[in-house]
C-alpha cells in the first residue's frame, strides 16, 4: 500500500530525509568498524546475453546500533555508462531501517534517494532530473527490498535467519525506485548444486524465484547464505561471482576506493 506525501505539509519531513540521504552517503565507511562484524565481501562480473557489461562490488555487514543488531548492505556497480552507489540497513531478519542509493551517467547525476523506516512505515524522498518526490509506505512483515537492478540484495532473500531451514516461502518486497510494492515467491531447488567461481567449484543451494509480476530470477548461495551466482533469464543477465567466499573476511575491509562511482 503506497501513500502521496502532500508536499507542503510534510516538508519538515523531507528535510529531515535529505538530511539523512547525504548523512548515509558522505558517512566515512570506517567510522564503526570497531562494532562491524563482516559476513561478506567481493564482487560480481555482470553479463547480458553472454557479453560482459559490468561489475558490482559490495560488502555485507552486521553492525551494532541502538536499534539492536542490524545488516549493512553497501554496493558499488558500473553497468554500461550507468554508476550506482547503495548502502542498506536492515534489521536481522533483512527489513529495511535505512536506505540510500545514488545513480549517475557519465558524471551527471541523475536520481538521489533516501529512506527511512519509522513506525511501521517507510518514508523516502526522490531527487531526479524532473524534480522531487516523497512517499510513504505501510510496511508489511518481513518485507525486503528488491530492486530491478543490482544483485547484492538477493543476499536477505537467502539470509539463513530469513529462510529459516525452509524450502518454500513467500516475502514482501519493497522496490523504492520504482516506487512499487509486491511479493516474491521463493522455492529451494536443491542444496546440491554447484558453481564454478575463478576455477574452483563450489557446492551451492539454487532457489528459483518468481516476482509478483511472474519474472523469474535463479539465486546460487552457499550454507551461510553469502551469494555466489544470479541470473535473470528474460533479461538475459548474469551475475558471476569473481573470487571465492573468504571464511576470515577482515572486518575492515570494504570495496575499493577505486570502485566505480
């Protein structure tokens, strides 16, 4: 369910969501590595229809705050001429807190959003090349966010507190730059796939999910959830995971600063 925030009324309220935005986003990425425990690090190489098109790094955290223990999901892509910057907070179960996530072409920007999670609702504030816009969601349990691009955020489909041991179960999703709200419906294939990862084979569960719009995306993760392999078949996209999963990620290491911005 998705409401218009009236723009006069509320604009206390946008502020307080921009100055948010730029706080998330300008954040140093050490300043609370003394409370980060690190889960996950690396990246991905991106192809579509078999030709490589881009790369996504990111780095997946749980981090101390006063809300209890949460996850940060930080990511950095170069898709075509297309840059993106994420950064995620969720609590443990992948519900998101706070949420940034910058777009740029060549070196114009060209969407700002911010979000954040107050009593059971999800307010964020748009910039874009045709002006801003605010919205206001009424979260529903368990709800995730899922966006049409990007690959690290599949990591909460298949967080082991999220799945639970399941093989089947559906979650709400939350989808901010489309400004849409649904469900995605997941199913685990099998625990014994494989995936091959820079030359080394890696056993692997395979989820096969279906989005409430009937788009079908496959998911490859290992036994503590850390992402290894997704594609999106009607696109004919394809994520490959590069390295594989280190088990004593330094809690201080984060994507590159040479990373695409």
């Amino acid at each position: 369910m998705r409401y218009d925030l009236n723009m006069n009324v509320h604009r206390s309220s946008m502020t307080a969501l921009s100055v948010l935005l730029a706080a998330m986003m300008l954040l140093p990425c050490c300043a609370l590595a003394a409370q980060n425990e690190r889960l996950d690090v690396g990246s991905f190489t991106v192809l579509q229809h078999g030709q490589r098109s881009g790369r996504e790094q990111f780095s997946m955290q749980r981090i101390a705050s006063q809300e209890g223990a949460m996850l940060e999901l930080r990511s950095e892509s170069a898709l075509g001429d297309r840059r993106t910057a994420m950064r995620l907070e969720t609590d443990s179960a992948g519900t998101p807190q706070r949420y940034s996530v910058e777009q740029r072409r060549g070196a114009d920007l060209f969407l700002r959003l911010g979000g954040q999670r107050t009593r059971g609702r999800f307010a964020t504030l748009a910039r874009s090349l045709v002006g801003e816009s605010a919205r206001e969601y009424l979260l529903r349990p368990g709800a995730v966010v899922l966006e049409a691009e990007g690959f690290v955020q599949y990591a909460l489909l298949v967080n082991p507190t999220t799945i639970a041991q399941r093989d089947s179960l559906e979650l709400a999703t939350l989808t901010p730059i489309a400004n849409t709200q649904g469900v995605v419906r997941m199913v685990r294939e099998t625990r014994i796939d494989t995936v091959d990862i820079a030359g080394a084979r890696r056993e692997a569960s395979r989820w096969r999910l279906r989005t409430e719009a009937g788009e079908l995306r496959m998911v490859w993760s290992d036994a503590q959830g850390r992402l290894l392999r997704v594609t999106i078949p009607t696109r004919g996209l394809e994520a490959r995971r590069d390295d594989v999963p280190r088990d004593d990620v330094p809690r201080d290491d984060v994507p590159r600063d040479d990373a695409p911005r």
